[in-house]
C-alpha cells in the first residue's frame, strides 16, 4: 500500500512533535517480499530506500512459513521413505526420526537466507532499520530501534508492507489451552504423540502430512465437508498427474478430518 500526501484532518502537525525527520525516497513499513524487491529495486536505481522491520529479516517467507515449513516437510518426506523402504527393494533397518536434527536442519536454512537478504542490502545500497515503527505525521515514521534509541524517517513515498500474522480464532477455551500456531509447529524438538489440527486448509493438511509421517497421530477437525482441495485454483478444476500423486499419497498417509484418526 502506497501512501498519498494525506489531509490534515488525519494528521494535525501542529500536535505532533517530530524531530528533524531523515528523508528518504522511500521507506518501506516490513520487509516482506513486495517491500525488499521495491526497496532493493529503488536503491540500485539510485533512489535513497529504507525497509522497517520489527522481527523477521525478509518477512515470513524465509522465516517461519513458506521455506522452513517445505524444509520441515522435505525431511518428513526422507523419513517416509525409510518406513516405506521395502517398496523400493530396500531392507528395512534401524532408525528412528530426532526430531532437533530436523529443526537444526530448517535452522541453518533460515540462517543462511538470512545471510542472503543482508548480503543483498548491501549490495542494493537500501538500508534496512530493526526495530518497532509508528506513524507520528503524514510520511513519517518513528522507529524504536531494537538496540535502543530512535530513528524517525520521512519518505517521498511510503510503502506498509506489514504482512499477516497467526490467529487464534474466538472458540471458547482456545486461547487459554495455549495451542500452537504454525510458527511453534516449525520449531518443535520433539515429536507428538497425538496431534489435532484445526483446519483443513493447505497448512493444516501440510502439517498433518509431515507428522503423521514423523510418527505422531494425527487428528485434522475441519468443520465444512472435506479438507482443501490441494492443487486446484478457484478458477480450474484441472490437477496435474503429478499434484494427483501427490495428493493420494497424501490422503492415504497423512490426513483425517471431523476427528478420524490418521494413517501413514
């Protein structure tokens, strides 16, 4: 989102007491995808860029969604083929999944992208702040640094790029049972020996498969009368024979809904 020069209803400068703002030519609200391609595409154009970001280095991408969990599921993949080595003319032998390798696997990965963006900010020439960004007049953002202090920015134009974030639903008694969102899911060191999903979309089914072949039970509770059609788009029914692979061998491994239980 773009912001215009807005009226000064919204704003009242009069009341606000700003600094001398730093000015940029663009300053970009969170790092995501959209905001760092703009902001390293502006910069190596000469235009003078800043990306806010309060946590996540890249926005959630590289950091706790679509990477780490296609890492989390690649290993769950891997542990599926021992169990299933007999299929492949492999005898079975000895193993067993631990649980911290995978989440030290997906670690180093998330560390290397890390690694990467940095390097690309550098090479860019676009600046990238760390810390808790606020509006405080039209164009202008006061940033409280992570390490301390602040910086207040002032942009020609200003990108919110703020991205989402897991939600607990209102279900009565969810939140205080304190559950997991994909975010902790990612992360665990251990593996649980019964797992309910809340969802059958594209993350819960994810999610179901790649434990369920870990070695948890696996519970899916979807609430209308089947899970996400995985591979389909609103606008085609059409499946590649490939996405049709994968989705059987999904279905006949990992996934159950209204509380039947799963198999591998």
């Amino acid at each position: 989102m773009m912001l215009q020069p807005q009226s000064s209803a919204e704003f009242d400068l009069e009341e606000v007491n700003v600094p001398n703002p730093e000015n940029f030519d663009a300053v970009v609200l969170g790092s995501g995808e959209a905001g760092k391609m703009l902001a390293w595409t502006l910069a190596t154009q000469g235009k003078r860029s800043v990306v806010v970001e309060r946590l996540y280095i890249g926005g959630s991408c590289p950091n706790i969604a679509c990477l780490p969990s296609k890492n989390v599921i690649h290993s769950a993949q891997v542990a599926s083929y021992f169990r299933r080595g007999a299929e492949f003319g492999i005898a079975a032998g000895d193993w067993k999944v631990e649980m911290p390798g995978v989440r030290d696997r997906k670690r180093e990965m998330v560390d290397g992208l890390i690694a990467m963006h940095l390097d690309k900010y550098r090479a860019s020439g676009a600046e990238l702040v760390m810390g808790h960004g606020r509006f405080v007049s039209p164009k202008t953002i006061e940033v409280a640094l992570r390490d301390g202090g602040i910086r207040t920015l002032h942009g020609k134009t200003v990108v919110i790029n703020t991205g989402s974030r897991a939600r607990i639903d209102a279900t009565d008694g969810l939140r205080e049972a304190r559950p997991l969102t994909h975010i902790e899911a990612l992360d665990l060191d251990h593996i649980p020996e019964h797992l309910l999903i809340l969802g059958g979309g594209y993350v819960g089914i994810e999610l179901a498969q790649a434990f369920r072949r870990f070695g948890s039970r696996v519970t899916v509770v979807e609430r209308n009368g089947q899970p996400e059609k995985i591979g389909t788009s609103p606008k085609s029914s059409r499946t590649s024979s490939a996405t049709r692979e994968s989705t059987s061998s999904r279905r006949r491994e990992s996934t159950a809904w209204r509380g039947c239980p799963a198999r591998r």
